[in-house]
C-alpha cells in the first residue's frame, strides 16, 4: 500500500515519536525484506550499534538524547499510558 507509511505498527510507532521528538534521522525503506540481526523491524543504527524492538528503541533514545515528551504529563495521566 503505497499511501500508508510502513505496514508494521512498530515502525509507525516509532516514526510517530521521532517526529514528536523532532529528532535529526534518515528513515531508510527497505521494503521490509530486511530486519536487525535478530531479524526485527524497525532497528535503528545508533553510533555502529544495532538496536531494535520499538520500545527498547525508544527507552534508549529517551536516555542518549535527554528527550521525555511525557515530562509535562500528570501521574494520572501518565498512568493512562
């Protein structure tokens, strides 16, 4: 489907929070034929390491980068999650 972003849940949420983030990437498609060494979609390459799976994605991001887009959210809110 070529209107669609990416098929896979996982790399569209990890799409969805890099742009919320405005964080600097390259998106590269590759038709979904290839995966990370552990063969998971999405990976991301992040100084020569692999990493993939879009929660430990993003967890590991979160903590290089210093982003927290949850920081303004209330407990309640948060919880809600």
């Amino acid at each position: 489907c070529r209107v669609v972003v990416t098929p896979s849940p996982w790399a569209l949420k990890l799409e969805t929070w890099l742009r919320f983030t405005k964080l600097n990437y390259t998106n590269v498609s590759n038709e979904l034929k290839f995966g990370s060494a552990k063969g998971q979609i999405p990976f991301i390459e992040l100084n020569g390491r692999q990493i993939a799976d879009s929660s430990f994605i993003i967890e590991n991001l979160k903590s290089t980068f210093d982003v927290n887009i949850d920081r303004n959210l209330s407990e309640q809110e948060t919880a809600i999650e």
